[in-house]
C-alpha cells in the first residue's frame, strides 16, 4: 500500500488471508473507527505510546490477540514485548511495555547506572548480543550511549515487582517542577481518560518560581466538548501537584514518519518554543 487506509487494509487482510498486522497505535486508532471485524489472529503494535483506553477497546471488540513490541533502531525491536496473554488478564500491566525479551538484559538504573528500587523512576539500560556497533561517523554520540556494554537508551521507565518496564517518557523530556521531576507519561495517562480527549501531549512550560510546570496538548474528540477548567479539575484529585496548570486544544497532532507525536513541530505551530532536533 503507498499510505495505510483502515479500510482497505482489512480488506487486502481478508483477500490475502493475512494473519499478522504491525503497527503504530495511531493505525490501530484508525482501525477501530471501521468499526468493521478483523481478519488478523495477532496485532502488533509499538513505536509510540498507546493510551489504556485505546488497548481496552480493541480488546474488548477483537479479543486477546494484541502484542506489544518496545526496541529502538540501537537495539531492533528487542527490548521487551507486552505478549497476548499478558494482555489477556486484566491488572495495570496492560499499561507497560512487558517484560524483557530473554535473550536480553533490561535494567532500570539512576544516573551512575545502579539499578533502582522497584516503583522508582530511573533510565532503561539494555545488553545483548544485537545492539549496534555505534553511530556512523559519530564516536562522541556513541560514547554518550554505549557504556561498559550497555545501552542507554534515554527513556525513562518504572519497573514493578513482577518484572513489567512502565515508559514514562524520554530523559530530555522530563518536567522539573519545584525539584521534582515529572514524566510527560504519567500525566498523559491521566488525561486521556476523560471521555471527551481523544490524545493528549504533555510537556514543560518555564515559570519564573517553580522553574517549569506543566502543560498539556490536547486533541478532543468530535462532538464531546471540553474546556480546560474541566480537564483541570479532573486531573487534581489524580495527579496533585502534577496537575497541568495549561491546556492547549489543537485540531491534529503532528507525526513522524514512525507514527510518534512530532513534539517538536507541535510546539512550533501553537507558537511555542521546542527543543532543537536531534
């Protein structure tokens, strides 16, 4: 296909008897909106993060077959995987990323790389035998990343008690908020939980007492109005002082050619300054 289209998708599906769909969540998001079956016995979906709500509802309509693969292109596609029975059973690991592949090692580490306690944010660290040789042309880059044989990855994760990795945004995307970091993430899945919110993007905003604050981009679902006090008042008895103190609705977000929210140019076009492209 020369671009995705939901529809014609299923239907070359069902014509070629393909079992095996992988994709971004802002496919799977176009998918459900057919509201038509699914010919496929698995979807794989990854390289962005996908809202709880989203993964409840196409489990609910197509059943136990959603698999979730995190890696990045210095560790291909291998750095954990979110299995079908993992999505089958219920519980707030739906919302990780799975667990380690077992050809790999996953650590979540502070910053001199000493594991950090269970529930306690900290930067995913990976090993193995398929991560890259290094950045072309780069030793600076690749010094930055590859240290005693690890992978640093730049994202940043929890890790609970059963082994499942919670992304919880990129390292240079952390909100410092009074001294306390915040991640985009953590925020994120709050506020899409509101019936009217479709997706939503949250980054820092500088502020002269607490250094950043919150503040989140929101796209809002077609005919289900919202304002921003309401979606303030919603987050404040679930987030507390991470609670956004701004709202801005835009009509689409932007994306990069992998299905990610292009932050970058989200800023741009409301006005906003973004950090520089790396």
């Amino acid at each position: 296909m020369p671009r995705f289209d939901p529809a014609e998708a299923l239907h070359l599906g069902r014509k070629h008897g393909i079992s095996t769909l992988k994709c971004v969540p802002a496919m799977l998001t176009d998918i459900l909106e057919t509201d038509q079956p699914v010919p496929f016995d698995s979807i794989i979906y990854g390289a962005a993060p996908t809202p709880m709500p989203q993964i409840e509802r196409a489990l609910d309509r197509y059943g136990p077959i959603l698999m979730q693969l995190y890696g990045q292109s210095e560790a291909p596609v291998t750095i954990t995987s979110l299995q079908k029975h993992d999505h089958a059973k219920p519980g707030p690991h739906r919302a990780s990323v799975g667990r380690p592949w077992r050809t790999v090692d996953v650590q979540v580490v502070d910053a001199d790389g000493v594991r950090v306690p269970d529930g306690e944010l900290g930067e995913v660290i990976v090993r193995g035998g398929h991560l890259m040789e290094g950045y072309y042309g780069r030793p600076d880059l690749t010094a930055e990343v590859l240290r005693d044989g690890w992978l640093w990855t730049r994202d940043m994760a929890v890790r609970d008690e059963a082994g499942y990795i919670y992304l919880r945004g990129r390292r240079d995307e952390m909100i410092n908020s009074g001294g306390y970091n915040i991640a985009p993430r953590e925020v994120e899945d709050v506020v899409v939980q509101h019936p009217a919110v479709e997706e939503c993007v949250a980054t820092g905003v500088s502020h002269d007492h607490w250094g950043q604050q919150v503040q989140v981009f929101v796209l809002r679902k077609p005919d289900l109005p919202v304002d921003a006090g309401e979606l303030v008042a919603f987050c404040k008895p679930r987030l507390g002082f991470r609670t956004p103190s701004s709202v801005v609705f835009v009509e689409t977000m932007p994306r990069t050619p992998y299905g990610k929210v292009d932050r970058v140019r989200m800023l741009q076009s409301t006005g906003l300054d973004g950090p520089e492209p790396r």
